[in-house]
C-alpha cells in the first residue's frame, strides 16, 4: 500500500490527477516508492523513484562506488524521516552545502537532490508531487555530469514527460514545498 493512499494530502482537488497518475504508475511498477531503511514506511516524506535508482540503491554496493552510493542512500533516508534539508531556491544561487536546489528554468518545477559528500558528490533529479512529496526521475555521478548539467536536467524532463501528463507541483514559495527546511 502507497503511504499516501490512507492519509489527506494537501489540495486534493488540484492533485488529484497526479495522485492517480502516481498511483497508475506504482501498480504498473514504472514508479517505485521508497521507504526508509530506519522507519520503513512511516516517514514524514515521500519518495517515488523509477527502477534506475532503485538499482542503484541496492546492496551491495560496487567496492569502488560503495561510499558513495551509502551516502546518497542516507541522504534519501533523511529527506523521508524528515531532516533538516539546505534549500537554494534560486538557480543561480547555490552554495554548495545546499542539499535541494532549483533548477533552470526554475518555472518548470524541477529540483536537483544534491548529495556534496564525498566530492565530487552524486545529483539526483526530480520534481514535487505535492508537499512532502517528490518523484525522483534521474541520478548521476557529479563528474560523469561535468559541464552538461543542463543536459542531466533535460533529460530528468523528458523522463517527467514519458511518466506524466501532470505538470510538477508548483508552490507559491518554500514553505509550500517541504517541511523542516532552511533557505541558502
């Protein structure tokens, strides 16, 4: 069972197509929803991600990428238990200890999961469902991305246009968007 099948979200009415979408998606098993490694399904936040990142995730981890891939598996548990996360919400302003940051076009509703440690770190690509809750689409290793990132981000777009008819969820600012977060 989805975890956000059983409680309220917020603007049900505006979602709800999306809610279906997502829901269509899981039981088809083109999105997956993960839980946490701690909690398991009780988190604050939600995550879907497609199978690309679910291998990734998985145990055991190649001995040359295994600190790597456990950090960017912690740093997706503490999004879902409800850690303080680092936000840029401008594109052109992320300092690099921020966990969260938009990206160009910042209208287009897209965000990139920025794990910064160890260097040259891993980014993970996506877009808000709703509050709380956001579909991962696309991950890469910071070097392998080098001066394409836009490229990195078009195609987390086109993964997002293959998925859904849905557009991403879209707040009027930060607090719309997450729960337990700082601005940078």
């Amino acid at each position: 069972m989805l975890p956000f099948l059983g409680v309220a979200w917020h603007g049900i009415l505006t979602y709800m197509s999306i809610r279906n979408e997502i829901t269509s998606l899981v039981a088809d098993h083109k999105l997956h929803c993960l839980y946490s490694r701690l909690t398991g399904e009780e988190t604050v936040r939600t995550l879907f991600v497609l199978q690309e990142i679910l291998d990734a995730l998985a145990q055991p981890y190649p001995e040359d990428k295994a600190y790597r891939l456990s950090e960017f598996r912690e740093f997706l548990d503490a999004f879902l238990e409800g850690g303080l996360i680092s936000v840029a919400e401008d594109p052109e302003m992320k300092p690099q200890y921020a966990m969260l940051a938009r990206v160009h076009p910042a209208a287009d509703g897209f965000w990139d999961f920025r794990v910064t440690a160890p260097k040259p770190g891993i980014r993970a690509f996506g877009a808000f469902a709703e509050f709380d809750t956001v579909v991962l689409l696309t991950w890469e290793y910071r070097e392998v991305i080098g001066d394409r990132f836009n490229d990195e981000v078009e195609r987390c777009k086109s993964e997002w246009r293959e998925l859904f008819t849905s557009p991403p969820y879209r707040g009027a600012n930060l607090n719309e968007y997450l729960s337990n977060y700082y601005a940078v």
